[in-house]
C-alpha cells in the first residue's frame, strides 16, 4: 500500500510488502525497513522514514 503524495510532501514514496507471515516497509529511495509481524509497526517505520529522510 502506497502513500499518496501531497504537493509539500516530500518525494519519498513508502509502502508495505507482506512474505508470509512478515510485513515489512520499503521506499522508492531503496530503503527497506525490518520484517516486522505487525502491519501496524512496518507503517510506523515508513512514517518515521519519511519524517527523518
């Protein structure tokens, strides 16, 4: 699932990708953050992404 960009959002675009029973977030930077179980927390690590990036 992909964030949808906003005009003073920056361009980083972030998602989350399930294998199996694990969900982990990406970006289109190339960065990828850990396998998490929890959806809820590999959103969390796109978020913070975005914000620090």
């Amino acid at each position: 699932m992909l964030q949808e960009a906003t005009p003073d959002a920056p361009t980083h675009r972030t998602g989350t990708t399930e294998r199996g029973s694990f969900c982990f977030a990406h970006c289109c930077c190339g960065w990828r953050g850990p396998a998490r179980r929890s959806r809820d927390r590999a959103r969390a690590d796109a978020a913070q992404h975005a914000r620090t990036t």
